[in-house]
C-alpha cells in the first residue's frame, strides 16, 4: 500500500540567488531615485535640498516634509538615496523579529518604496495586527533606528518632528498638495509637540495606498519565504500555549501534568479550538503511559521545553495538511493556511478546501504524519487515538476561554481511562555514567529552578506586595548577560521571566519580571496575555537568546532600545543576520534529549554516591 504521509521538520534557511537579491536592491533604489525627482518636481524643493524617505506618510511626502523640517546636512543626492534605503531596511528589520534585509528589500520594492506601506503587507503576510501600545513604542524605536541607519547627523529632530506630525497627518497632507508655500504652516504642526506618537491614522493611509496589493482575499504575491513565516507560526503557537497554562489548574499543572503536556502535548486533535487539543493529548498521554515516579512538583517551565513543544507542534500541524490534502499543498502553503487560522488545523483545512484542495488521504494517515512528524513518544498510539474522535471526552472540555478546573480534569482522565489500567512506563536502560550525568543535570535544574523561583518570588513581594497575587507556574525564562566588556568583574546576569499569578478570585495573570542576581528586582509588570495576531515590543538579548518572553509595552528594560540603537549604527556585536540565525537554532528545538529532561528520568533507585568519581573518571563536563 502506498505510504501518502508527507512528514515535515525544521528546515535550513532558505535564500533568494545573489543575482536576485542585487537586482530587487538595484530595482528599490531606481524606485526611490524616481521619489527623489517627485519631490523636488511636485513639492517645487530646490534641487540642492537633501532629506530622507524616512517618515509615516508616503515616501515622497516624508521627503518632502523631512526636507522643510528637518536638516540632513550636506550630502551628495546620490549618497542620500542609498542612506535612504538603508535607513528604510532598518526601520523594517527592527520593527518585525526575524525579517532578513534581503526580505526587507523585496518588501519595499513591492510597495513602491512606501516605509508604512511595506509594513502593511508584511503584517498581512504574517497575519498579524497593530496592538495599542506596543507598536507605539516599536514605531518609534525603528524610526530612530533607521534615522541613524541614513547616518542622519540629528536622529532625534526628525523622530521629534513625526512624533509631533502623527496626530495631524491628513492636515500635512493638505498643507503640501497647496499651491501656496506652507513651510510656516508645516512649522507650525511640528511645534506642537504630542506627548507620544499616534500610529491609527497613519496605519488607515498606508493600508489606502496599498490596496492594490493586500486588498480582497488573494494571498499577498510574493516568492516563498517559509523560514520567516515558520517563525511567526511559532510564535502565535507559543502564545497558545501561555493561554493552555493559565487555563489549567494550579496543582494538576505544578505536580502531575507538565510531564504530559511537554512530552506530547500537540495543538492537533479533534477538538475545534487548539488549546483543548493540547489538553486532550496531554491528560491521554498520562493516563496511557504513566510514570513511575511519585509526583513531581515543577515551578518553572523553562523556555527551551516550551519552545520545542511549540516547534513539534508546527511540524505536526503542517504535516497533516500536506498528508491530507496531497501534493497540491505545499509546505509553503499550508503554513499560510496555519497563519491565517492562528494555528487552529480544522479552520486552516476549511480554508484550503475553499481554495480548491481537496483530501486524498484519510484523517487516520494525515494523524500519524503528524504524530511521527512532532516526535510522539508513542506516534502510532496517538494517531489511532486521534483518529477515533472520543467524541464523549471531547465533549467534557470547557469552552475555549474558560478555566479548566480540577473536576474537569478527574472527568476527562476517567473518560479516557482504559481497562484495565496501564502500567507504568519502565526506566530506561543506561550505563552508571549515563544515570551520573542525568543525576547531575537534575541537580542542577533544581539550583537554577530554586534561584529563578526565589527572583520572582522576590519581585512579586517586592513591586505587587498586598495585591493578593499567588504564583501560578514560571513559564518563560531567558538569560541576558549585561555589561561593558562582558568581563567577569564587570558583567551582570539578569534574567526576563514570564510567570503566571493569580489572586484568590479570578484567573491568572501573566507578569513580567526583569530580574537580577546582584540586587532587588528591577521590574515586575503585568502585561496583557497576547492575542495570536498581536504585534510585541521586542527585545535584542530574548531574541539573540532565542526567548519568547512577553514584554511590556510601556516600560525600560534592557534589550529594548540601547541595543537596537546600537545594531543600526553598526557597533552591536551581532549583525540582524546573525541575531536571525541564532534564533532561529532555538527555534527549531526538535531534540529528543534536553538538558531539563532530566528530572523525568527514572533512574530506579540508582546510587549516586559513586557519581563524582564517575564523572571525574570519564573526564565530563557538562556546561548547563
């Protein structure tokens, strides 16, 4: 019998040819030449005025604006148009994660050199939104950003200059297509300074403008970029999961299920909404194949183990698609189809079927190309599982948005119970060094659990004390050396957690905690639990790290903006190539053997007093 499963995994980055990434350059700069000769042609500039396309209304009225308020300096009109274009990547590669300069270009050349309008198609592609807020601030990280980028020798002015203009763009817009001179009246905006720039009108314009390209239902046309739009797919997965975690009872998370639900814990299934399937699998997964250790009680759930259950799931998703729906669907597409449905696989299959795909395999075969595809301990198991619908069970799952108490758990588990009951899984066989090293990473899980606990618990008491709030579970944890030099002397580890809280009523909260080992916290907030489509305020050393953390939006932290400062001028220590690579090696954690999966090991009752001399006899090193 013909196998139809098409199974998918992480991939290695995928690049345009040298010779297109140089003409889609050459073809932008030809484009921003022509706004150049606009400008000065429409707006009557002199021909000696030099400015920047760089600014929240088309390219050609932010140069023309830039050039009346704001002085660039004396630069050659050709040197001006390549600073522009770089400044107009920067604004780009700083505003979204993961976007590669050569994807920067592309986009901009597909708006016609329009800065805001770029941006609107890229959200499209990614299926994301503005969010109040949070874009607030990245706007204007990247405008100061791509100011320094052009080698703009006053950054600042023209961030100040826009930040005053964004309330009142539609009067600028008048006051340039006037026949009269305006220079006094466009003055005369820019002086009343507002208080924070204001991005809603600003986003209607450029969504205006393009309308060519992203209105209607057809996909943005554009060459396939899979690897970024992966990254996006795992983030929205990622927020999934934070969702899962608050929904779950404190005690069944902390001291049973977070074994299941890191092991196998998969957003497909029969359920209509991700997070009841991740739900789903994780309870059948304990009641199937117990463990058999007492119960172990876990605070932190460390970023690592969470970000490889939300790549599993990716790969698992995508692979049920591509099985399902045949080589008519590719990866590329499928992942679209996940993007647009926020990760939930029945809407992302409606909307391919209304696309014209059509199944040419079963649901039992497209099940287990996902189970095989996201590293099931037990993939034919869960496919067989899956495939039978448990109607009854999934029937016991509370609404989407709703808590999942305790009782609804017991129900769940006695529904999917088998009879009789399952044994325990026994342990794994291995050599004394290998229960020696398994001993010592458990150990030193612990030490570093018990610190980061002890942080939170700390900044919590500190920054929200008499609040109420008790800690729910740490669910992100990323570390960010500080310091000039990086010297030991000199340096500071801090961490970002993110960590739910809840008070005696009502459900728990997400926080983000900026933390330190040399002193009080500096920073304990809560921040909104994001929507799927949310745009984030980002953070150079999370990301550089891999990190999914949630930051806040109105708040200093580091990694904020100094950083982003610093990589557009040139003196970071990363390039955004490097920053993406990086990322992108966390990102794609498929491994079957991390360093925390240790503490699930059942070593038998094992001795360790022999481990010391083991480890010292087989010259070990283990840099946790």
């Amino acid at each position: 019998m013909e196998d139809r499963r098409r199974v998918f995994g992480p991939r290695s980055r995928d690049f345009p040819g040298r010779d297109v990434v140089k003409q889609e350059r050459s073809q932008l700069l030809a484009v921003i030449h022509d706004c150049y000769e606009t400008a000065r042609t429409q707006h009557r500039l002199p021909a000696e005025a030099t400015g920047y396309c760089l600014g929240l209304l088309d390219s050609v009225s932010s140069l023309a604006i830039n050039i009346t308020l704001v002085s660039s300096g004396d630069k050659a009109a050709d040197d001006l148009e390549r600073r522009s274009l770089d400044g107009m990547v920067v604004f780009l590669t700083t505003f979204f994660p993961g976007l590669a300069d050569w994807e920067a270009v592309h986009f901009l050349r597909l708006a016609g050199a329009d800065l805001l309008g770029a941006a609107c198609i890229i959200l499209k592609d990614r299926a994301m939104e503005t969010t109040s807020g949070h874009v607030e601030s990245m706007v204007r990280t990247a405008l100061k950003c791509a100011a320094m980028a052009a080698a703009h020798p006053d950054p600042d002015s023209l961030v100040d200059a826009w930040l005053a203009l964004s309330p009142c763009l539609d009067h600028a817009v008048t006051l340039l297509a006037a026949t009269t001179p305006t220079v006094a009246l466009l003055r005369g905006l820019a002086d009343g300074a507002a208080a924070d720039i204001e991005m809603g009108r600003a986003w209607e314009l450029a969504a205006y403008r393009q309308l060519g390209i992203t209105g209607g239902d057809d996909d943005v046309p554009l060459y396939h970029h899979t690897r970024s739009l992966r990254r996006a797919l795992v983030d929205k997965i990622h927020r999934l999961y934070l969702q899962v975690l608050a929904r779950l009872p404190r005690s069944e998370l902390r001291c049973r299920y977070h074994r299941a639900l890191l092991a196998a814990g998969s957003c497909y299934g029969p359920c209509s909404d991700p997070g009841s399937n991740v739900v789903l699998n994780t309870v059948w997964y304990d009641t199937m194949f117990p463990t058999r250790r007492d119960q172990l009680e876990l605070d932190v759930l460390t970023t690592s183990v969470l970000g490889r259950v939300a790549c599993r799931s990716l790969c698992g998703l995508v692979s049920f698609l591509c099985t399902r729906y045949g080589d008519g669907l590719s990866e590329h597409d499928a992942i679209r189809r996940l993007l647009d449905a926020d990760a939930d696989l029945h809407a992302a299959a409606r909307d391919a079927e209304r696309r014209g795909h059509r199944p040419c395999s079963s649901t039992r075969e497209a099940y287990e190309a996902a189970a095989t595809a996201a590293r099931h301990p037990y993939a034919t198991e869960q496919a067989a599982f899956l495939d039978s619908g448990f109607e009854d069970a999934v029937a016991l799952l509370p609404a989407p948005h709703e808590l999942i108490t305790s009782e609804n758990i017991v129900r769940l588990a006695e529904q999917l119970s088998p009879v009789p009951a399952p044994q325990p899984v026994p342990p794994r066989r291995g050599t004394n060094l290998y229960w020696a090293i398994i001993r010592l990473r458990r150990r030193r899980f612990r030490t570093h659990e018990g610190l980061i606990l002890s942080l939170v618990k700390a900044a919590l008491a500190e920054q929200h004390d008499g609040d109420g709030y008790e800690l729910h579970v740490i669910c992100c944890v990323s570390e960010c050396i500080i310091g000039p030099g990086f010297m030991p002397e000199t340096e500071d580890v801090v961490y970002h957690v993110n960590f739910l809280a809840r008070r005696q009523q009502g459900p728990p909260a997400l926080f983000f905690a900026e933390c330190s080992k040399k002193g009080p916290a500096t920073l304990c907030r809560l921040v909104d639990m994001p929507p799927p489509r949310a745009s984030l305020v980002r953070c150079m050393h999370c990301e550089e790290e891999g990190g999914k953390i949630i930051h806040p939006a109105s708040a200093e932290f580091h990694g904020r903006e100094k950083e982003f400062e610093e990589a557009a001028r040139g003196t970071f220590s990363l390039s955004n190539r490097d920053i993406i690579g990086r990322s992108e090696i966390a990102g794609q954690r498929m491994s079957p053997q991390l360093r925390e999966d240790a503490i699930y090991e059942d070593s038998d009752g094992a001795s360790s007093d022999d481990d010391d001399d083991i480890l010292a006899e087989a010259d070990y090193d283990d840099d946790m």
